[in-house]
C-alpha cells in the first residue's frame, strides 16, 4: 500500500516538476535548478519504485 503511494508521488513530482522545467525552457530560455533537481528526485524515485516492484 505504502508502496504504490509513492510510487504515485513519484510521478505526480516528476510530472509537475518536468511539464514546469519545459515549458520554462521551451518559452522564456531560462532554467532553474531547483525544478531541475525535483524532476530528477521523481524521476529517480519512480524508477527506483518500478525497478523493485
């Protein structure tokens, strides 16, 4: 149970964090490393959590 929670928040950080980090990129050309970094937590979380399913 714990573990398809966060598994679910893992993707729900790397979504939100990633769309934000792209578009930023994609319409202003300027990228901030703190979406950055939380894209890469919950991308890495979210792989880790299917890796040990």
């Amino acid at each position: 149970m714990l573990h398809n929670g966060l598994q679910y928040v893992g993707f729900l950080i790397m979504l939100i964090f990633g769309g934000v980090f792209l578009l930023r990129w994609l319409l202003h050309d300027e990228i901030l490393l703190d979406q950055l970094i939380a894209f890469v937590i919950g991308e890495s979380s979210t792989l880790l959590l299917y890796s040990l399913k």
